[in-house]
C-alpha cells in the first residue's frame, strides 16, 4: 500500500502545481476566482477542469482488476469549491463520463464518484456563502470525497470481493494525493486572490479624486 501512495504523489503532485500555476494566470480563471465570472469564463473553468479531471485519470495507477487509482476526483472538487455546485457538476461530469467510457467493472460507480465530487465541492461553496474554504477544511474535504468514493465503489461495483479489494488498495493513495493536491490548488488559488485583490485595491485608490 504504501508503494501505491508514492507512485501515485509522485505521478501527480508536479503536474497538479504546474497545472494550477498555469490556469490561475488565464483571465476567465480569475474573473472566476473573484467571482465576477461571465458565462463563457464558466465554460472555460468547466473544460480546464474536466479536462485536469481526464489527465488525472491517465495519470492514474492501473490495477490488476482494472481499477483505477488516480486523482480524478480532484479537478471536479476543486471546480465546485471556487466557482460553485453548476462548474463543479459540469466538471464532474466531463471526467465521470469519460471514465465510464473507458469501461471496467469498477467504470459506472467510479463515473459516479466524481460527478459527486464537483457536486460536493460546489454545495460545500453554497454553505460556505461563495467563499474560499479555508486550506485545512478543504484538505478534509478530499478526504471525505474519497469516501464517498469508495462507499460508491462498494456500493455499485460488482463482484463484491473485487469492489472491496480495489477499494482497499487504490482509496488510501488516492486521499493522499488528493489531500496533498488541494492544498496546493488553495495556497495557489488564495495566493492569486490576494494579488488580485491588492490590484483592485490599488487602481481604486490611484482613481481617487485630488491625487
């Protein structure tokens, strides 16, 4: 179990910081973190996302029984947190999809899994009154998806005993790249609030009348 854990951080955690640097960076990206996002800079953070939540599936550990360890939970969550429970869904369901799609036994509750992922995430952003979740709460939170995940596993799949194996071996790798790969995502996404904030803040004070 625990050479799972490394592979998967190993496979993932650059390229979850590498990802966030990068997208944080793009207009609609952060019209959306401030929350004066238009309808296509929500599509644009729905593809970006649904898109991160493919990679992660390939990036991902196969196991013997076909299941699949990977992050790609993660970019669905990490959409319903920031901008809300419709990106996160739509996010969820670009990489839920595509999971099913690439089949398994595991395929239709893994699907499901992350579609619950992006929902979670964006009721989370409801009960939270549209604001950031603090970086330890959400590091909980992935903890919990991953739960859920497995529950949903043991839940649908079928035979049992292969549910139950996969879901011994792969959901302890996943919450820990997962809790490690939000907390980046969040130091990333306040640390570009904060900018954006001090620049708003700036130009108003630069347009104040008699300087």
């Amino acid at each position: 179990m625990i050479h799972q854990v490394l592979a998967l951080f190993a496979a993932t955690e650059v390229f979850i910081y590498v990802f966030i640097e990068l997208v944080t960076q793009l207009e609609s990206v952060r019209r959306v973190i401030v929350q004066k996002a238009r309808w296509y800079d929500s599509v644009i953070f729905i593809l970006l996302f649904g898109g991160f939540s493919v990679f992660g599936t390939y990036t991902g550990i196969i196991l013997p029984s076909g299941a699949i360890s990977s992050i790609r939970d993660l970019g669905p969550l990490v959409a319903g947190l920031v901008a809300g429970p419709l990106v996160g869904l739509g996010a969820g369901l670009i990489g839920g999809i595509h999971r099913i799609l690439l089949g398994g036994f595991s395929a239709v509750a893994c699907g499901i899994a992350t579609i619950l992922a992006g929902l979670i995430g964006g009721l989370i952003y409801l009960v939270a009154k549209k604001k950031l979740v603090s970086i330890f709460h959400a590091m909980l939170l992935a903890v919990g998806v991953e739960f859920v995940h497995g529950l949903t596993v043991l839940g649908i799949a079928r035979p049992f005993d292969e549910a139950l194996k996969a879901t011994y071996t792969a959901i302890p790798a996943m919450m820990v790249a997962d809790v490690m790969g939000i907390a980046i995502c969040f130091i990333i996404v306040e640390r570009v609030l904060k900018e954006i904030k001090a620049s708003q803040a700036k130009n108003r004070g630069r347009r104040k009348p008699g300087r």
